[in-house]
C-alpha cells in the first residue's frame, strides 16, 4: 500500500509539473500564440432594439492552447497586460478586426454598415502612441474611423482624468467613437461624463442579469438608460439572455443590446451564416 501510495503521488507530482497555470508560464506561450496561429477572434452581434436589426459587433480575442485547450480571456489578458504581450495582440486584433468588418461592409448597402467595437486595455491606453497606431490601422485597412468604436473601461478612464480627456479628444478628432465598457462597476464620480467626449455607455452584464428579480438592479438599469436619453449619448446593455429582460429593456427604451439571446460571440466562419439569415428582434 505504501509502494502503490508513493507510485500515485508521483503520477501527481508528473502532472502538477505539467499543469500549473503560473502567469509566467503562460507568458512564454502568450509569446508564441500568434506565430503557431493558436489566437482567434470572435465577434458577438450587438441589435440596434428599435429598429430589431444588427447594428455591429464586439471583437472579443479567443485563445486556443495547442495543449491546454481554450484559455479564457478573463485569464489571459491580465498576463498579456501585465508582461506587455498585450501591444502586440492588440496590433492584430485590431488589424483583423478592421479587416473583417471592412469585407462584411462591402456586401451592405450604405445606410447599414455595421460598427466594429474593440477592447482597449489600461496598459496600451496609457502608451502616449495608442491613437497614432489606432489611425495607422485605419488608415492601412481603409476602414471608416466612423465605424470603430474603442471599448474603454469606466476605471482605465478614471487612472488618469488629465491624459483620459487628451486622449479621448485624439480618438474623437479622428472622428473614432468611444464607448465606457463595464459602466457602473467602476468606482468614478459622473462628473467625468460631461468632460469626456464619449459615445456610448454599456451597462455591464452584472446588472442585466437578474435585472428581472432583483429591483434594485432594475433601477440601476433604468438610471442609466435615463441618464444616456439625457447627455445624448447611446446606451448599451450587455449580458441579455432572456426575452424578458429584452422585454424590460425595450421598456426602458434602452437603444442597443448584446447578449446570448441574440447570439453566442462566433467565428468569422459563422458570421456569414449570421447575416445571411438577416434576422430581426
Ligand atoms: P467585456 O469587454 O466586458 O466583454 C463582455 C464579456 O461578456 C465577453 O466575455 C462576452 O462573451 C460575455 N457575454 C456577452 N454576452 C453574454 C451573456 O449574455 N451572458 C454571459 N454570461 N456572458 C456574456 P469574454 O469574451 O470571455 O471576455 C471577457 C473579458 O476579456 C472582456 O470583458 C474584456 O474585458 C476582455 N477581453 C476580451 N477580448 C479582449 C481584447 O481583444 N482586448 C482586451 N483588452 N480585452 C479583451
Ligand atoms: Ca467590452
Ligand atoms: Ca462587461
Ligand atoms: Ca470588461
């Protein structure tokens, strides 16, 4: 028994010498993701609620280990941010992204051209040539600055108010739109909406989900949706996974939604299959 003890916990040991996830670890292969093609991007649709039709998509990077499987975002991009990976899967997204939107543009007539939403992390929002490589990319690709909308988080904003308002003022000149992403999670004083040019607030998912039972979530919601109408700015709401929450949100007039109701983020394979159906909501 003893023997057979011993043998087990070295199989155990075998794996564990396999398997630790440590941020190092993953850096060294965060490294190499691109070059052994392991990174994809998804695009989750995001409907236009008054119209029920498709107004865009969110990108949203997907990382397949050739020998971990999928490693979720929530896990990798801290690491990539933390070790600067991040510049250059940025690069990428970004530049696919932009390519991706511009070919599914092309079939479109003019008046429905889709958005493209991007994340922008703390780390690359802090590199004082953010919106010069945003530009080039723009440029390079050949897709309307109109049509990309940069994801910030409501904290990222909030680290520096001073650089935040310059480089806002860049991406807005640049005719960029800008939306507060995870908006009401962070902690911020809403004086800065006035002095920020932004676009678009998306209500994080954490509300919308049990908006429908719990009515202090409900309220938040309402709030928010209200306090777009006001400032004139877009207001999405994330996370939508049940027809009555979309119920609710139409309700509130809420303008845009994103969520599993309306579709899983998908692969570019599938998304042609997606605007074929041309669905409406
Ligand atoms: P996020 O920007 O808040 O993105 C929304 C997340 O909610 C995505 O998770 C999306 O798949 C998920 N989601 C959308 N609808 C629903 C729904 O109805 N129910 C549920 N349960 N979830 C829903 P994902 O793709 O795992 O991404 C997680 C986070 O990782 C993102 O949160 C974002 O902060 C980060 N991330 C992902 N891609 C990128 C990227 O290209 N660049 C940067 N900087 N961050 C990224
Ligand atoms: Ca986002
Ligand atoms: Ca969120
Ligand atoms: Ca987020």
């Amino acid at each position: 028994a003893k023997e057979r003890g011993k043998a087990q916990s070295i199989a155990f040991e075998d794996e564990m010498r396999v398997w630790p996830v440590t941020p190092l670890d993953l850096d060294s292969d965060l490294r190499r993701a691109l070059e052994r093609d392991e990174m994809r991007l998804h695009y989750q649709p995001i409907i236009d609620m008054r119209s029920g039709k498709l107004a865009g998509f969110e990108a949203l990077m997907r990382w397949y280990h050739a020998e971990r499987g999928e490693i979720s975002p929530v896990e990798f991009i801290p690491v990539a941010e933390e070790t600067g990976s991040i510049f250059t899967l940025s690069q990428w997204a970004l530049r696919t992204a932009a390519t991706q939107i511009t070919e599914w543009n092309k079939a479109r007539p003019a008046t429905e051209q889709l958005e493209i939403s991007v994340n922008l992390s703390g780390r690359q929002f802090a590199r004082p040539d953010a919106v010069s490589g945003i530009i080039d990319c723009l440029d390079g690709v050949g897709l309307p600055a109109n049509l990309l909308k940069i994801e910030i988080t409501e904290s990222t904003l909030m680290e520096d108010v001073d650089r935040s308002t310059e480089m806002l003022d860049r991406l807005k000149a640049a005719d960029i739109k800008i939306c507060v992403d995870d908006f009401g999670t962070g902690y911020s004083s809403l004086s800065y909406l006035h002095t920020f040019p932004i676009d678009t607030l998306k209500i994080d998912k954490s509300f919308i989900q049990d908006m429908t039972s719990n009515y202090q979530n409900l309220e938040i919601v309402r709030t928010i949706t209200m306090l777009g109408q006001n400032l004139r700015l877009d207001v999405i709401a994330e996370g939508v996974e049940t027809s009555e929450q979309l119920a609710q949100l139409r309700a509130l007039d809420c303008h845009y939604a994103q969520g599993f109701l309306f579709s899983r983020p998908i692969g570019a394979d599938q998304v042609a299959a997606f605007l074929a159906e041309d669905k409406s909501w």
